[in-house]
C-alpha cells in the first residue's frame, strides 16, 4: 500500500449518494434524547468502526499563542494538561490554540467546517494532543455530549481565488460564533512541520470539557505520515482580514502567532464515534496505514 493507492482507496468508500441518505436520517434521529442517539450511532460503528475522511485542498489554520497556561486548564477533559508546541520544526515551543478551517467530504458528511483546538498532553500515553474546543459547520456533525447536530451555518464561504487568496466566512445562525479570514497565498513557502504536534497529535484527538464528555472522546486517524510532514508558511502580513469569535482561545488573551495551509488533500481514516485506536508512534501508525483492507471497510454510510 502507497501513498496513491490510499488516496484512491480513501475515495472510492465516500459515495455522495449515500452522504445524502444519512443527512435526511440525521433530521430524524436529532429529535430524539441524546442518549439514545449515542445508543444507535454506537450500535452501527459495531460493524463499521472507520470513517473515510477527506479534507480537502488550501485547508488553512491560525495559531495563537495563549500567554498563560493556567488559564485553559479548567476547559482540559480528564487525564490531558496544556503543553507547548511548535508549528514548523526548529520554531520556538508555545501554547496555543488552533482555528482550523477546511471542506471536507466523508462517508456521513460533506461540507465546510470550523474547528477550536487547545493543544494538549495526554498524561495517560504522553501524546501531544488535539483538544477540540468548540466547533461550526453547514453540514451535520456528531459529538458525546450533543449527539447529531443539525448545520449551525446557513451560508458558508471556503474557497480560494485565481488571485491566491483563500477566503473563509462561516457566522451560525444567531451569531453568536464567527470565523472570518482572508489571506493570500502567493508569498507562501513550504516547510517542514512539527511531527510531534501533527503527526503524533493526530492520532490522539480528545474534546474538551465544552465540546464532550470528561473523559475527553478520544479518537484517531489513521493516515501516510507524510500527509502532516510540510505545509505552506503564510506570512502574517498577508492576513487582510481575520475575525474569530467564541473560539474559547480569544478569552485567554491569546495572539496571533502563525498561519499555514496545506495545498493538498489530506486523506484519513477517522475512528468512528465511540471507537478508539492507539498508535504510540510513527511507526505504529505506517505499519497501520499500509496493512489497510479497503475491501474489508464498511462504512456508516452503506
């Protein structure tokens, strides 16, 4: 198994038409109490415990520094604790937090999303990890503590321009979160990334205490290493434009730091909800990653 091959195989398991069929389910089961929902989603990734997850090409983040830790430990589920990190190899270690903007299209969901990390380490494993904060999108989503939400966004805007901007705009309906960025692309290098904070915290994502249960929802991806070695640097000055509201990182005084984007598909196997996949190391996820069965993967679309 290569790197081509996965993409394809990746692919070939998100069929659109079925995309449509758990959308039009979702409408039915979000009317029922959480718990049973979580009951049923639960039962169906019995059978298929993976999630094709494509997100697409210039998916774009914003870092900001949190000045003091102490500040977001409160918001940490159990067992994870603020560590500091770097973005691109060799930088200076901070904390921080993450917006992270992006289209993706999966077996259950197709669509723009906006993303609230915290990074953090898992103390049970030493993991660098993701701590999701909070969350918008114009498609449907899932989550422990809020089971099958409907779209918060009625119109998005998440593209890029024949000029080489991309260009980001999701507000939900009572306006009360907001990710607006505009940034150009033209003046971009690539580097090389951190592997501890994307490689390694990919395969150990938890939600906070705001967005999940206590102990955190942990799942994994499964994906080519080099998928998360080198993204584009985005000069700061080239930001035109950037608002972000309730991404829990702005009450803690943090500050823009860095901005990157990956001018490439990024194709992932998610652990489906309730499910959890340990990989304690590069090499753990690789040998994962290319012993993979495509024709053996259901998905909770089919």
């Amino acid at each position: 198994m290569n790197i081509l091959e996965y993409a394809k195989g990746v692919e070939k398991l998100v069929n659109p038409m079925e995309v449509g069929k758990v959308s039009y389910l979702q409408t039915k089961l979000n009317k029922l109490p959480v718990c049973l929902q979580k009951k049923i989603v639960t039962s169906a990734t019995k059978k298929a415990d993976k999630m094709p997850f494509v997100v697409e090409p210039y998916c774009s983040l914003l870092f900001y520094e949190v000045p003091d830790p102490k500040k977001i430990e409160k918001f940490m589920p159990d067992g994870f604790q603020p560590a500091k990190t770097s973005v691109f190899k060799g930088d200076e270690e901070k904390y921080y937090g993450i917006v992270v903007m992006f289209r993706v299209h999966s077996s259950v969901f197709w669509g723009a999303r906006a993303e609230y990390y915290l990074v953090a380490e898992n103390t049970k494993t030493g993991l660098l990890s993701w701590v999701m904060m909070d969350y918008i999108s114009d498609t449907i989503s899932y989550d422990e503590k809020h089971g099958l939400k409907s779209p918060d966004v009625s119109k998005a805007i998440m593209t890029t321009t024949c000029e080489g901007d991309f260009v980001c705009e999701l507000r939900n309906l009572d306006k009360t979160k907001k990710v607006e960025c505009t940034m150009s692309l033209l003046n971009t290098k690539m580097r090389s990334l951190n592997e501890r904070l994307w490689i390694e915290g990919n395969t150990s994502i938890a939600y906070g205490r705001l967005a999940g249960e206590p102990d955190g929802d942990l799942f994994s991806l499964t994906f080519f290493p080099e998928e998360m070695k080198q993204a584009l640097d985005v000069p700061l000055i080239d930001i035109s434009h950037y608002a972000v509201a309730s991404s829990r990182t702005g009450k803690f005084g943090a500050i823009l730091d860095r901005a990157v984007s990956f001018p490439f598909a990024q194709h992932m196997l998610s652990d489906a909800p309730g499910r959890q996949t340990h990989y304690g190391s590069e090499e753990a996820l690789r040998k994962a990653v290319e012993s993979v069965r495509f024709d053996k993967i259901k998905t909770l679309g089919n």
